[in-house]
C-alpha cells in the first residue's frame, strides 16, 4: 500500500495527540511505516505468525537477522539450481519455529526470491509460494538483485523502535482501541485471495470486519478499511462512505 501513502494520504487517518494509531491487518506493514514514520504511536497485529515473528526479530535484533539473511542469499546466489535451492529452503523455513531469528531470515528471502513478493500458505499453515524471477532481475531491469536490502531493514527496525507488534486476530489485536486511536485496515481479499495464512480469509471474516468497525463508530475511532471492489465487499461497508 505505499501507492495509498504517497497518492491518497488524506484517506489515511490520524491520532489525536498522545492517542495510537493501529493496523490490525498490517501484511506489508507500508501504513504502520507511515504512522511510525510521523512520529505516531503504533500498534501492529496480524495473524500470520512468521510475519509478526519476522517484525520483532527486526524491532530486537536487526542486525543478526540481516547476517543471516545475507548468508542465505549468499548460498543462494553461488547455488548451481537456484530454483531447487530456493525450493529447499522454503521447505526449511516450514519445519522452524515462526519466532526463530533463522525463520524471520527466510521469511524476507522467500519474499524478495519468491514470485512477486508474494506469501502464500496452504491450509496447514505451510507455505508454497512459487520460485520467483528466474533471471534474478530487479525494477531496474539489472541482473542480479539484492536479496538483502540491509539499509532497507535497518530504517525499518529504527521505525519499529516505537511499534507494539502483537499476534492474532484483528479484534483481539486491537480490543484496547480507544476514542480518539485510529485504525487502518486492509484485511485479505475475501473470495480472491484466501492463501495469506492458515485457515484462509473469508465471507464470513469480511462480514465479522464490518460489524468490529460498526462497533468502533460507538467508540469513536476513526478508520479506514480497503478491500475488493465486489458486490459483497460493498453490501458489508455500504453504511459508510465507500469511494
């Protein structure tokens, strides 16, 4: 969502001073970056354990999760079939712990090797994203990417130097939202993609979102929520304003 940041910011809410934004569905985390990085008080939750594990190894420890991701990628890199490379160590990362600093490592290098940055699970909670770009290629156009990104990290551990990263479900990660907090949600698209975390994004969970944010109306918090252009997503949020 860093298009929205940079092209819509006026739909991104803001705290009342002193009050804590939250994002509850944090994925990529691009709006809870743009909170921390002015200066807010920042709640992150999520479902997905590897993420949330990934986070608070960065938050405690950057810098030996950086050496081990460069030492992953550096294998890697020298591997004569990258591809068979990329698909054992995918297998590696679902037999560790989610906390582990080794599983955060491997979390960041599926997602910079795998196939559009993308993370996808299976129903077991095991993830099968795909093999990426076969001539390692970045935005640019040059060969030879970097799978580390160091400087990139070590901005967003000095960030989450501020963050109260928490695991769970978005009404359980943000039960203590207040009057005046905000909150920003983009939760999985439901009946599009369903492979984010175990057990999936549903229906019935987009309809258990509208009703949370209902709730939060009588509170008086302020939100924002981003979903699927689709008939459902719109008889769920067509109490409010929906551009």
């Amino acid at each position: 969502k860093t298009w929205l940041v940079r092209s819509y910011p006026h739909l991104i809410p803001e705290p009342s001073r002193g009050r804590r934004a939250y994002d509850c569905t944090a994925g990529a985390c691009s709006i809870p970056l743009y909170w921390l990085s002015r200066g807010h008080r920042v709640v992150i939750g999520d479902a997905n354990p590897r993420l949330v594990g990934c986070l608070r190894n960065l938050q405690e420890r950057p810098e030996a999760v950086i050496g081990t991701l460069a030492a992953e990628a550096s294998a890697y890199t020298d591997a004569k079939d990258q591809r068979e490379d990329f698909y054992t160590r995918r297998g590696h990362l679902n037999r560790l712990a989610p906390e582990s600093l080794e599983a955060s490592a491997l979390f960041l290098f599926v997602l910079r090797a795998g196939f559009n940055g993308l993370w996808r699970e299976n129903s077991k909670g095991e993830c099968n994203t795909t093999w990426g770009d076969p001539l390692n290629v970045d935005k640019s156009g040059k060969r030879g990417k970097d799978l580390v990104r160091a400087d990139e990290l070590r901005t967003i551990a000095r960030l989450l130097d501020r963050a109260d990263i928490r695991l769970g479900d978005f009404e359980e990660t943000s039960a203590d939202i207040r009057k005046s907090d905000v909150l920003f949600c983009d939760a999985p698209y439901a009946g599009t993609f369903v492979g984010y975390s175990k057990g999936g994004w549903t229906l019935k969970d987009r309809q258990r979102l509208g009703a949370w944010l209902r709730r939060l109306d009588k509170r008086g918090v302020r939100w924002t929520a981003t979903d699927t252009a689709s008939d459902h997503a719109l008889a769920t949020y067509g109490l409010w304003h929906v551009e």
